[in-house]
C-alpha cells in the first residue's frame, strides 16, 4: 500500500512539473512546427524518432517524382547516353556535390547504394580476408552489420569475430584504450568496424582516434555512419577510415532508399556492389560497377541535390540546422530526466539530435517487450524505442527541425500516464509479441 502511494505521488509531481519548458525561447523561432508544412507528417502524429526512417519534404519528394517522369519519358537516352538530362550526368552532379558535403577529395571516391546495410554489405562481404583473419566490432554495433559479419565469418571460413565490450558512459580515452587494449592481444584482426553515431543507446564515437588506432595496428576500417550524414559534420579526409557508409534518408532529408558509399582512392578495387551487371559508365572500375545495377527507380540518389537545397535555402544552412537539432534534444532531455526524476545517459557532448534518457523503474518490466512504446504509440500516436543498456530501461528519442520542447513534454507525461496503470496490463499479449518480434530500423 505505501509503495503504490509513494508511486502515485511521484506521478503526480512529475506530471505537473513544466519549469523545462521556458528553456525553450533560446530555440531559434524560425524552426518548430511551423515547419510542418513542409513535410508529408500525418495530422495528430508527434515523431519523436526521425531517426528510424526520417522525413523527406515534400519539396524533395517532387524533385524525385521529377526524375521518375524523366526516366520513364525517354529511357534509352536516360539509360543509355551521358551528359545533361541523362542518369550518368545528373548523378555525376549529385555525387560532386555530396563529396563536398562530406569533404571527400574527388565525387569519383563515392559511389551510391540504396541504405547503409547495402553499403555495409558491400564493404565487408567484398573483402577478401585470409582465413586466419578475423573482424572487429564494438558491443554497440547495429545487429545488421553483426550479422553481415557473422556472415562472412562462416562462409569465408574466417577465425571468430571479436567484440570489445564498451562502457556507456565512458570517455572517449577509455574507449579507444580499450581498442587498443583488444587488437594488442588480438593479431589476427584485420577489419574493424565502428559507428561513428550509434543506434540504441545513441553515443558519438571517437571514430578519428579509433580509426587512427587500427591503422596503427594494420586494420582496415569501415565506419558505419548511417545515423552522421546531416545530424553532425561529416569530414572523411579527417576521419582517415578506409571505407565510409551513409543513408540520406534519415537525417539528410532525401528519400528512402538513398545513400553513399565512400572508399579512399586506394582501397576502391578491393570494393564491389552487391549486385554485379554489365553496363555500368564512369570513370573508374570502381564507379562503372556501382553506377547500374539493373534497370531500377535511381531517383531517390538524385533527390539528394534537392535535400541539400532544402537544407540550404528553406533552413538556412548546416549549423543552424545541427545546432537547432542539438539544442532541442539536450533541453528535451532535461526536461524528461526532471519529469521522470531519472537522469539522460551520457552527457550533451556526447550526442547529436537524438538523446538517451533513464526511464522510471516502473517501466523496466516492459522495457524488454517494447510494451511501453507501443502503448505509448497506441494512445498517443507517438513512437519512441525504449532500450536496455546496463540493466536499465532507456528511450531514445529524436530532436528534428519540426519539433517542439512541449513534443517533449507530451512524451513525457504520456509515458506517465501509461506507466500510471502499468504499462504491462495495458498492452494485449498479440500486440506486445509484434512488437518484440519486431527487427525493422532504428
């Protein structure tokens, strides 16, 4: 009885406690939902996690259907022939503007892949390793490149991968000591792979030391950045990797099904797409083999001139964009810690637009069956990942340009009011196994 009373009081000024809110007015008042308008988001629906699958304008989304009408008009000379107005030629514009976006010495070092685990794919499965050879990773690695990994590893006949368990929250000098720490007493390794933002929970890694590391050590390294590409500065001459993935479609504002794959010049013949054909054009090997993989919709590559234009003429550019995004997710997070009287994971250095923050001990016996964001997202029509990490119960949540600080707080005390009646009665059987069962982005 004096628990239940305790929890409900507890409830009760968490729920009522808005001092976060007046934080807001340092936002810039030109983003927030005002921008709406831009995007094809349904009315009613609050997305706090952009970072799964994001939100193309719908600006974007018309340039891409531009594209697919050019296709279909003249296909031969769209398939066939380069120059102005041709697939080749248009893509060759895209590609030069991404290489400066990203700081890449030539558009001939990046190439065009439908996502991250297509690039992933290609990198690791493309790398032809001795079989005493083993691949590298980092505990928080997403589960697709752990399984590409374990892939390879049994049908290329390799040594057993090897994973370096890291804490959360750490500084970064302990987590590149304990790489260094790993590939001492490991020779064997020859590939690593690191997430320069990873998923679940959502860190910055140090990928320039790591990177500067492994070569030490002669490893190779891909570095994972499906979640960088227009939520931080990308700068791939700076980061020194071998080999760098990312998506447009989650924080860049393209389509899905757009993204790049960038190999320093010198590795780029040991990388081949997932797909081989015939046909392909460009300068390069490299580039003829990615350039055409089958008669396919290669809009949503092209649409990524339009999500650089958006980001540069509607919202005013790379820093007021990333700043707006950073502000909003350390503010919001401060907000949920002082509603749920918990505390965000890692401090504000460490993230870019998507925040961890502890939920309250009554969520954790649905944590692990996702019930509390599926009732979340049944009552409230906002979806938001709750985690473990380290034996506690964590949501992750995205800030993006359309967001507000009172989504943040809506967030807030929904969870609340779902954990108010137990958030593990409040979801039918059926439901919670759909959402256990489910594997798809974050």
């Amino acid at each position: 009885m004096l628990t239940s009373i305790l929890l409900n009081l507890f409830f009760l000024c968490a729920s009522h406690d808005s001092s976060h809110l007046a934080k807001g007015s340092a936002l810039s008042s030109s983003y927030g939902h005002s921008l709406l308008t831009h995007f094809h988001l349904a009315k009613g629906y609050t997305n706090l996690n952009h970072g799964s699958f994001g939100a193309p304008p719908k600006v974007v989304l018309e340039q891409e259907h531009a594209w697919q009408l050019k296709m279909v008009q003249n296909p031969d000379h769209w398939f066939r022939y380069d120059g102005v107005g041709t697939l080749n030629g248009e893509l060759d514009v895209v590609r030069n503007r991404l290489a400066k976006y990203i700081n890449a010495a030539s558009g001939t070092d990046i190439v065009f892949v439908d996502n991250a685990s297509g690039g992933m794919n290609a990198v690791i499965r493309s790398i032809r390793l001795p079989s005493d050879s083993s691949i590298l990773y980092l505990n928080t690695v997403y589960q697709m490149v752990k399984e590409t990994i374990m892939y390879v590893h049994t049908h290329n006949n390799q040594e057993r991968p090897y994973q370096v368990n890291i804490t959360i929250p750490s500084s970064n000098h302990d987590i590149v000591e304990r790489l260094a720490a790993a590939l001492r007493a490991n020779p064997s390794v020859k590939l690593a792979s690191f997430s320069h933002i990873t998923s679940t929970p959502a860190i910055i890694l140090p990928v320039q030391d790591l990177v500067r590391v492994c070569h030490e050590h002669g490893v190779l390294v891909v570095i994972d950045g499906a979640h960088a590409l227009g939520q931080i500065p990308v700068d791939v001459q700076s980061i020194g990797a071998d080999f760098y993935v990312a998506n447009g479609h989650k924080w860049l504002y393209s389509p899905p099904g757009s993204a790049i794959l960038w190999v320093t010049p010198d590795k780029q013949h040991l990388i081949h797409p997932n797909i081989i054909s015939n046909e392909g054009r460009g300068a390069t090997e490299f580039q003829m083999q990615f350039s055409y993989t089958g008669t396919k919709d290669y809009s949503p590559f092209l649409a990524m001139g339009a999500a650089l234009d958006f980001r540069e003429q509607v919202l005013g550019g790379e820093e007021a964009i990333m700043s707006y995004m950073h502000e909003l997710a350390a503010k919001g997070g401060e907000l949920l810690a002082s509603t749920w009287r918990t505390e965000k994971l890692v401090h504000d250095e460490f993230i870019g637009a998507m925040v961890n923050v502890r939920l309250p001990d009554a969520a954790f016996p649905c944590c692990s069956l996702n019930g509390l964001t599926a009732t979340v997202f049944a009552r409230y029509n906002t979806w938001v990942p709750a985690i473990e990490w380290a034996g506690k119960c964590y949501m992750r949540v995205s800030a993006q340009v359309y967001n507000e600080l009172v989504d943040f707080k809506m967030l807030a005390d929904s969870v609340l009011e779902v954990l108010r009646g137990g958030c593990s009665h409040n979801l039918s059987s059926a439901a919670a196994r759909r959402e256990n069962n489910s594997s798809v982005s974050v």
